[in-house]
C-alpha cells in the first residue's frame, strides 16, 4: 500500500491501479472514497471485502462528465418529462454532492447495483477526482473508503486508520470541503424520492424540478430493496454510545456520570449559543469534553465538521455521546440522518 499526495503522477499511478482491478482511496468533495473499476466484477468483489460490506448494499458510480452518463445508464427507458429532470439536474448540480437513480446500463455488473435494475450516478465535484476518473478511462465505483457501517472519512488519515494496507493506494487531497455523503435522488419510480439526504438540499433541487418525497430519516429498519447506500437502520456509527437529542433536551441533559472520573462524556453542540446555555447550567468537569460543529451555527461549516468531530472523539477512548441535532433545513436534514442512524435511542425521534 502507498500513501502518496495528489499530483498529476499519483493520480496517473491511482489510474494504472484502478485499471488493472486495484482499489485506490481518493478524496472527493463528500469524503474520501475507496474506489474501483466499476464494469469489474472481480474488482467490485474486493470493495465488499475490505468494507466487510453486505452485498446487498449498492454501490454508487462516479463518472467525470455527462457526455460518459449513458456508458452507465439507459436514459432510453426513461420518459421524456424525466430525462428533461435530469439534465436539468445534471446542468446544475453536477459536478456536485447528488447521486441520481437511473436506470443501469446493462453493461454494469449485477455487483455494484446489489442485482438490481438501476444504479446511482454521480460527477464529484473534485478536480482530483475526475482527473482520475478520466484518467482510468472507465466509470469508478466508490462507496466510502472505511469500513462498512463506521464513521465516513473526511481526511485520508481517517482511512489509513481504518483501512490500513487494505487499499492499493491512499490518496491524499487534504480534508474533504463538505464532509457529508451526497444527496441520493431516485428518479426512476412514478414519484421522484430522495432516498439519503446529503451534501445537496432538498430545496436545491426542489427550486429545480419542483416538489420532491421526502427521505425517511426516522432510522427505522428498512425492508424492502435497498436502491441506495447509506439506508440500513444502524449507520455511520462511532466506537462510544451515541444519542441525539433535541436543542431543549441537550441543554438540560446532565451528566449523570459526572461523579465516575472513570467515563469520558462528550458533548456535541451545533453552534456555541447552545453549548454556552448547557455550560451556564452544567459543571463542567475533566471528564466531559465539548465540542462546537460552527461557532456561529453556519450550516456549512457544521456539516463539514460533523464527522471530523466524531473522528476525533473515537480518538480520546469517550464512553458516551451526546449530540444536538442540527435545524431540520437545508444540510441540517443530511447531519440528522446520521445522527438518527447512529444513535442508540433512535426511536426517540427529533
């Protein structure tokens, strides 16, 4: 396994590997991803491997431009009203945080759809990436490069930590700009779905296309196909317990453990208001930690810090966590999908 910086050389070298059936970890704009040859079986097979990922979880296809959609989609089985959707989509969301269901070109291997019919497509808004992309000549397969149901990597150390010399090749790019998954959008059914919300709003893509279904992020089990990574009950999940609470609870939840030194308690804040209210209320003593996703609750900058956040308390041996869930607006609904599917009081709701 190498560990090299992203240069025109490493990438070439990342290329040359994904080429011939080696996986390469590469940052996108989301988190970084482990990638792969997307029309190799044999390939495909090594990512559930090294994830220890159920293959009936789908992987999402990373092209570097639209002109290369129809190489991993039938755009013909789609209705006239839908494809105007989808360029109209692809204009102005890609590159960008959004995997679009489509129906698979038949030329995708069952593996990487979980045998099924369609397949999510995205462009990474990330140089780097579509540089490779190009570069392999191919469509790349990259569900996150960690493994599977832990926390996502925002920066190509969280993946050395994690995958060690399981991937080819780590590529290193720096922390990742937005830091959440991409938005999934299934475009394939009667009603247009969002299947995980992401690094693209709902409102986004309403403004677009008009009203779209909301995605379920109550963490229930999910029963039927998954057509969508990102959608079993327990999900993105640090090493401590974890439980989310609403901005009222958070404030007048106490540390009960306050008096056992042996436990490390973290709390995770959205914005300091919030967590300058719970320490107005609350001892603060060594054994609990605070942490503030954006001083001034930007949206932004809190998403790209949420798991960053998480990284960094799975470091310091916490045995329990408490984290405030986000405004449910905007990048607040992806940042509550993953606190409801991490956490271990998920049906406590928001």
């Amino acid at each position: 396994m190498e560990f090299l910086p992203i240069s025109s050389e490493s990438l070439k070298k990342g290329a040359e590997i994904i080429k011939n059936g080696g996986l390469v970890a590469f940052p996108t704009e989301t988190v970084y991803g482990l990638g792969a040859d997307a029309f190799n079986p044999r390939a495909l097979a090594k990512i559930f491997e090294v994830k220890n990922r159920p293959y009936f979880d789908p992987l999402i296809i990373h092209i570097a431009s639209v002109e290369t959609l129809e190489k991993t989609a039938n755009l013909s089985i789609l209705g006239k009203d839908t494809q105007k959707k989808l360029f109209l989509l692809a204009e102005n969301l890609w590159p960008g945080p959004l995997s679009i269901v489509l129906p698979k070109n038949e030329k995708i291997p069952g593996i990487a759809t979980a045998g099924m019919r369609t397949a999510a497509v995205r462009i990474p808004d990330h140089d780097g990436a579509r540089e490779l992309i190009l570069l392999c000549g191919t469509a790349v397969a990259a569900p996150s490069a960690n493994p599977f149901g832990s926390l996502s990597p925002t920066r190509a150390q969280h993946v050395l930590n994690s995958l060690g010399e399981k991937a080819d090749l780590i590529l290193d790019g720096g922390v990742t700009r937005i830091g959440l998954e991409s938005t999934v959008l299934d475009i394939t059914g009667g009603q247009i779905k969002i299947l995980r919300p992401g690094g693209t709003p709902k409102e986004a893509i309403e403004k677009l296309i008009g009203p779209v279904q909301e995605a379920d992020s109550s963490g229930r089990e999910v029963k039927c196909e998954l057509n969508s990574p990102g959608m079993l009950k327990s999900h993105y999940a640090p090493k401590a317990a974890l439980y989310a609470l609403s901005r009222e609870d958070i404030i007048k939840k106490r540390h009960e453990e306050e008096t056992d030194t042996s436990l490390k308690i973290a709390y995770i804040f959205f914005d300091g208001h919030t967590g300058d209210e719970w320490k107005a209320v609350h001892k603060m003593t060594e054994n609990v930690i605070a942490k503030i996703l954006s001083q001034t609750g930007q949206m932004r900058e809190a998403a790209s810090r949420f798991f960053d956040t998480l990284h960094e308390l799975d470091n310091e041996n916490i045995s329990r966590i408490y984290a405030q869930f986000a405004p449910d607006r905007g990048l607040g609904e992806a940042i509550n999908d993953r606190l409801a599917r991490a956490s271990n009081n998920q049906d406590r709701g928001k």
